[in-house]
C-alpha cells in the first residue's frame, strides 16, 4: 500500500497548484521547482528546462552577453511568455563605475549602460526597485496601473512607455555584492501566474550567468586597473609564478612629478593622493588617446610603454602624449591658481621593457624591470638639473620623425658611458637650425 506521506494524489497537486496562483509574484518566485513546474503546466515546464540548459551550457561564454540575452528573450517569446522589457545588472568591482546593465526591450534591442554611484546614500538608487530588492531579499512586483510614480523612480518612466506589470528579483553574489533580473510586460492584463513561474524556474540559470559574469568582469577590470593592459592578459594567461618574465620592444615613457616630497610635505595623506591623482589625470589620458598602456605607478610618476605600429610610429606617438600631458598639466595648474603648480618632466627611450613575477612566498609583484627602463629613469632625473620638461635618449630620436637638438652628454648612475640626451625642437625653432639657415 502506497504511504500518503509520499504519495500525493492528482486532485491534491491541482489543489496546490490553484492556491500558488493566487501567491503574489514575489512569493511564486520563491517556492520550490516542483511547484513551479505544476503551476506552469508540463508542456511548459518541459520549455522551460530546455532554455534553463541552453543557459548553463552557454554559461561560461563571456563573449558577446548582449546578443546572448536577445537570444535568451526571443527563446521566452517563442514559450509564448508576453515579454516586452528584460534587464539584468550586476555590481562589479571597477574603478569608473560601480554597476553594468544590460536592458531588452522588444523591437529595440539590447542596450548596455554603466552606473557610478555616488556612495551608499546615492539617490537614484535609494529611490529604485533594485535598491528595495537588495534590501528586502524579496522581488519588487508593481501593477503598473495601480502603482503611485512616486514609489520609484522609474515608474513615471515605465508607465509612459505602456508597460501594465513589473518584476525586479534580486541575485546575491558569491562576493557578496548584489545583482538583479526585471521583467515587464504590456499585455493589458499583466504577467499570470504560470508567466511567473516559468520566470522563475530559469533565475537558477540565470544567476548563475549573472555570478560569473559579475565575477569575471571584476578580475578582468580589477587586474587592468592594478597591473596594467598587456600584464593583465599575461596574467590571466597563466603567468603567475615567480621568475617568469615577458620582454617587449617598445617606446618607453617615464614621467614624474618635480620636487613632490616639498609640494605635498604640509598636506595631509588625504590630500596628498589628491595632488598625485591630479597629476595623474593629466598624464594617463595623453598616453592613453595614442595607444600607450601605463604600466606602472611609481610613487609620484608613472612607466608607460608605446607599441610599434605598422607604420613604426611609437616615437613619435610617445612625444606627443608626453608633450600633451605637459601643456595639460600648465593648463591645469592655470585653471587653480590659488594652488601650488604641479610640476612634472617625462623622459623618453627606445628599447626592451621587461615584465614579470618578483617577490617571495604568497606576496609577488608584476613589476617592470632592465636595462632600458633603468636608463629612462635616469634620464629622468636630469629633467630638472637641465630645465628640460622633455629629454630623450639617441635610441629615441632615432626613431623619431620631428626635429631635436642635443642638450649634451651626461653621466648617469648604474651607467659607464655618458648619455647624450636630447630635447624636442618647435617647427620654428627648426627651421633656425637647419644648415645654412643663417645665409638664408
């Protein structure tokens, strides 16, 4: 004889299924698989597993998420689901913004935005569904109809665009950050119940791409910001034992601020960062906009590499970002005169730049290291004595396709020879110095 603890008859499972249809959507979203499946129905349910399959076997994809949401919303219309507005977003450890998302809307397509929050009191996200998800735990369900626009601040939003049913559900991250899935709708009538369900029995999914989603663009993001553009890659290839190092041929800038120990001596620590950081945006942007990648940050200057083109201009895309960053920072320094000036000079070679894993037992660092970037360092210190902003070694100015003059040669530390450096010349300035110049 069957037990009745174990065995349910049909009649009562028709009963539990009619009683979860009358659960506000914030709780059908929390009941168990099973119950979700004799909400939805079995043919549905059966629809469902498969797109939740497709979404874990398509899991560790990060290539194009747009594309796979479009595809993922197009496989809820085909189950016959009234979809019209898919959002997913996640909070990412990133150092220009706080959160990336990524909204479906029928007929539209996918668009992906990014958020900075504006601390833990920010107000459109004290003011939004995902605020008062992460709170609660709980899905945020608003009958667009009946809801006050006061309640959130997209809801003024949301009726204007014919929307009748909202879901936001909350994913808690592995880091323990947050992130979030929204569903709406247009059909007059809203979501019923088994469109609910079906939403529901695929969040398992769809967290899941949403966790390693959150988790892989805080590493990439994280590693970039703190290492560098090609370190970052060489890590995430698998280059993280002690000892090994890449080399690379390039043009190598190495900037610094003049005299920061007596610019910052009266500040506190806080300001202290404040007047780095300020140098700093006037350097990196320069050398970014020319495909130069920072490498390190040194204290109160920085090393950054610019890769050969096919055209072999890295020269000349070094000067010009080192002699941007300079008139930047005048700019700058202009634009606060109730500040002292920040001061800085930027030196310039041409040669092997080496990188790797230094350190000892768990604490290493990805840090750049020989002979050539030793030279530009040293070259470095003469900006000053000389009264040049801009010095360049030979190697350089080989390469370069402007006018210099040679400033002189020098002895350098950790070098025996003398080192001939040189400064970059103005159009008008080398036009004065060409020979015969003075006959003309």
């Amino acid at each position: 004889m069957d037990d009745p603890a174990t065995t349910a008859p049909t009649a009562h499972l028709a009963t539990d299924a009619a009683a979860d249809a009358l659960l506000p959507a914030a709780d059908i979203v929390e009941l168990p698989a099973e119950r979700l499946d004799r909400l939805m129905g079995w043919d549905l349910a059966y629809g469902v597993v498969l797109v939740a399959d497709w979404l874990t076997r398509n899991a560790r994809q990060k290539d194009m998420p747009s594309e796979r949401i479009a595809l993922l919303c197009d496989k809820l219309l085909t189950l016959g689901l009234p979809l019209d507005r898919y959002g997913s977003s996640t909070e990412v450890l990133d150092a220009e913004h706080d959160s990336v998302s990524r909204l479906w809307v029928r007929g539209r397509g996918v668009t992906t935005r990014t958020y900075v929050r504006n601390g833990d009191d920010d107000s459109g996200y004290l003011a939004s569904p995902f605020y008062e998800a992460a709170r609660t735990g709980r899905a945020v369900e608003m009958h667009l109809a009946e809801t006050n626009p006061s309640r959130f601040g997209i809801v003024e939003e949301l009726q204007r665009d014919g929307f009748t049913h909202y879901l936001c559900v909350p994913i808690p991250l592995m880091n323990g950050g947050h992130g979030w899935v929204t569903f709406a709708t247009r059909y007059p009538s809203g979501f019923t119940p088994r469109d609910v369900a079906a939403m529901a029995r695929l969040l398992p999914a769809i967290a899941i791409l949403i966790d390693l989603r959150s988790t892989w663009l805080s590493l990439d993001k994280l590693l970039r910001t703190y290492v560098g553009d090609e370190p970052h890659r060489a890590i995430l290839r698998g280059n993280t034992k002690r000892g090994q190092v890449s080399t690379i041929r390039s043009a190598i800038l190495f900037a610094d601020m003049r005299d920061s120990i007596g610019r910052t001596a009266d500040l506190d620590a806080v300001a202290a960062v404040g007047v780095f950081n300020a140098l700093f945006d006037c350097l990196v942007p320069p050398i970014e906009s020319r495909k130069g990648e920072v490498l390190k940050y040194m204290g109160d200057g920085l090393l950054a590499i610019f890769r050969d083109g096919q055209d072999g201009d890295a020269a000349d895309r070094a000067l010009a970002a080192g002699q941007d960053a300079l008139n930047t920072l005048r700019a700058r320094n202009l634009s606060h005169p109730e500040e002292p000036p920040i001061e800085a000079g930027v030196a310039l070679h041409y040669g092997e730049a080496a990188y790797g894993n230094v350190g000892s037992g768990l604490r290493l660092d990805f840090t750049v290291i020989g002979k050539d970037v030793g030279l530009t360092s040293r070259i470095a210190n003469l900006n000053r004595p000389l009264d040049q902003p801009v010095l360049m070694s030979r190697d350089f100015v080989a390469r370069l396709h402007s006018a210099t003059a040679p400033v002189g040669a020098f002895a350098v530390r950790g070098f025996k020879d003398l080192v001939t450096v040189f400064r970059p010349v103005s159009p008008d300035e080398a036009v004065a110095i060409l020979p015969g110049a003075d006959a003309a």
